[in-house]
C-alpha cells in the first residue's frame, strides 16, 4: 500500500461521464483520493455523501476530491447522479489505479476470506506527495477525519 512520503501514481482513468481523468493534472492542490468497495452499496453510501455535505469545508481547506473504485462508468454516473456529488468518480475496472495504490487486498467478512478493495483514503499535498492514508475509514465522518489532519 501507498504510504506518507510516496508519490502520487501515474493514472488515466474515467470519470462517472466517461471523460478522461489523468493523475498529471491533479497536482498544484491539496488531493484526496478515497478508495470505496462498490458503489450505491450502504457504508459506501455513507462515506461518499459525509464528502459531498462537507464538500464546502474540504474545498475552503483546500482540498479536490476524488473517488475510485472497481465500479464501471455506468455505476458511477448512476450512483454520482443519484446523490450530485460535486467531485469526480472514477470507473477502475481494470483494477490499475486501485493496484497501483496497494488497496486491492485479501479481506475477511463472516470468516470467509476474499480478494477486495480496502476503504482507504490517501491524501496528497500540491506536490503530488502523500502526506495521511486513513486506513481506518469511519464513513459518517470521513470528511472530519480528512480535516482534522
């Protein structure tokens, strides 16, 4: 996994409009990128609209947000327009992006053991260096844990 002092992988992936979302643009601001399981599931839910009410103070702290996970475009766009998150989601079906940050791990739910994404989130300063993961994601108050760093 991505740890502080790290620099923010090189990616191109698409958003929820199938646009083109590529890591090089990302630097000059304060980054948050937030790893979810899937989205329109409930703690998924929860994480991602704790970021979308906080939106205001995330950005006034100067941060831009951006979310990722296993889910196809479509997903996103239905699950970003189900709730008008005001920050890009991304599609990484191929796992690359969600590899490249170390989030795709071995995970345990009712003593069965599967291969997953872990809530994780990673924030970079306007370097493009990671300076918090938040490994220990608490979804009703993701967007605390992000500021209170």
């Amino acid at each position: 996994m991505l740890k502080v002092g790290d620099k923010l992988p090189e990616f191109e992936g698409l958003n929820q409009d199938g646009k083109s979302v590529n890591s090089s643009k990302l630097i000059g601001k304060k980054l948050v990128v937030f790893f979810y399981p899937q989205a329109n599931t409930p703690t998924c839910t929860v994480e991602a609209c704790n970021l979308s009410d906080n939106y205001a103070k995330l950005k006034k702290a100067g941060f831009q947000l951006l979310g990722i996970s296993g889910d196809s475009v479509k997903k996103q766009k239905n699950f970003h327009s189900k709730f008008a998150f005001p920050y890009d989601l991304i599609a990484d079906e191929t796992h690359d992006i969600i590899e490249k940050f170390g989030v795709w791990q071995e995970k345990k739910t009712f003593g069965k053991t599967y291969m997953g994404i872990v809530r994780t989130t990673f924030i970079f300063d306007e370097n493009g260096i990671c300076t918090r993961v938040i490994e220990k994601v608490t979804s009703k108050t993701a967007a605390e844990q992000i500021l209170e760093g």
